[in-house]
C-alpha cells in the first residue's frame, strides 16, 4: 500500500507572503502619495483626533455642557508667537462656539507659517466640528506684524448617544504653527549664514 500524497506548504505559505508583501508595500506609496487623500479621510472621520468640517450648525442643541480648552504650539523653525486669546470656553452640544488664536511675527524679515491641528481625547475628533478655521492655509506676517485668526465650531450633539463618550466632558483643541516648506532657507543660504567672515569682513 502506497503512502498517501501529502501537500506541502511551502508554495501556498510563499504565495500568502508574496500578497502581504505586496499589500504593505501599496500601503506604505499610498501614505506617501496621497498625503492629500489621508487628511480628507481625517477630516471625514475624525480619525486620530483629526475634527470634522462642517456648512452648518446641527438643528438641534443637546443638554450636555463641554468645555473646550485652547492649545498652542508653534516649531522652532518659525520665529512667532503663537496663542489662543482664551484659555477655555463652555458650550453646549450643537451649541456654536467662536474663539480666536494670537499670532505676531518676532522675525526681522516676512515669514510664513502653516498650521495644523487636532484634538483630545482622539475619540471626540468625529463629533467635533469646524465650520471656519485657518488650518492648512499658509499665513504670511511682516516683522513685528500682528493677527488674530478665528476658529467657529460646534460639538455634534451625537455625543450624547455613543456610550463610548459618556466620560468626556472637556476637549482640548490644538493649534500647531508650522514654517511654510516655501518659506525656509534653501541649503545654499544656509551655508552661507553659517561660514566664517573672511579676513576682509572681520572686524578687528
């Protein structure tokens, strides 16, 4: 009597690689491709603390009250002063709330900023809101120039219906200020900036 055919796995687990190689590889291009892309979906889901982006106001208010705290941060690359004009604000859900940030340009040349934003806890960032704001749009200040930029949003009185958010009574918005890649220095300038004077520029 003859042994009985036994299938190997090698092929079938080498296959199975071959489509997880692949797969991941298409993920990783698609997260550099489609950076555009990635910060819809965020804004679309609310996905890692990402807000959502709103026409207008829901047509009810909720009976829940949330206090919205105001955070800023600004890189080191960007010479400004960054930060909200109030700390904290309350607001029922569905409620619309207004508040301003405080930029002011401490360079002695134009510089231009971007910012990015987010919010916390991460699991609020779908039922956040924004109807204006001046996110992803660059902001160029003259030296010493001075602006206020204002955000308008609401808490999507959903909220109150997702067990999941029974606990959250404060949401942190954060503002990030980031110099515009336009704006900074090209490698030539920077060597330059950064070279010893010459015997003929030294002062003695």
């Amino acid at each position: 009597m003859s042994a009985p055919n036994v299938r190997r796995p090698e092929g079938r687990n080498g296959r199975t690689a071959l489509v997880l190689f692949g797969l991941v590889a298409g993920m990783i291009g698609l997260s550099f491709a489609s950076v555009p892309l990635y910060r819809l979906f965020c804004q679309v889901t609310g996905y890692g603390g990402t807000t959502r982006v709103a026409e207008s106001l829901p047509a009810q208010v909720g009976e829940r009250i949330v206090t919205i705290r105001f955070n800023s941060d600004v890189h080191p690359d960007l010479p400004w002063a960054f930060q909200p004009t109030q700390r904290a604000i309350q607001v029922r859900v569905g409620e619309s709330g207004l508040t301003f940030y405080k930029a002011r340009n401490l360079a002695e040349g134009a510089t231009t900023g971007v910012s990015t934003f987010n919010v916390t806890p991460q699991k609020a960032g779908i039922y956040f809101n924004k109807v204006q704001c001046f996110c992803f749009e660059e902001q160029t200040l003259q030296p010493g120039e001075e602006m206020e930029m204002g955000v308008s949003f609401f808490v999507d009185p959903a909220i109150e219906q997702d067990p999941n958010l029974d606990d959250v009574r404060t949401i942190t918005l954060s503002y990030t200020f980031m110099r515009s890649l336009d704006d900074l220095p090209d490698e030539d300038e920077q060597l330059s900036s950064a070279a010893p004077a010459s015997g003929a520029d030294r002062v003695n």
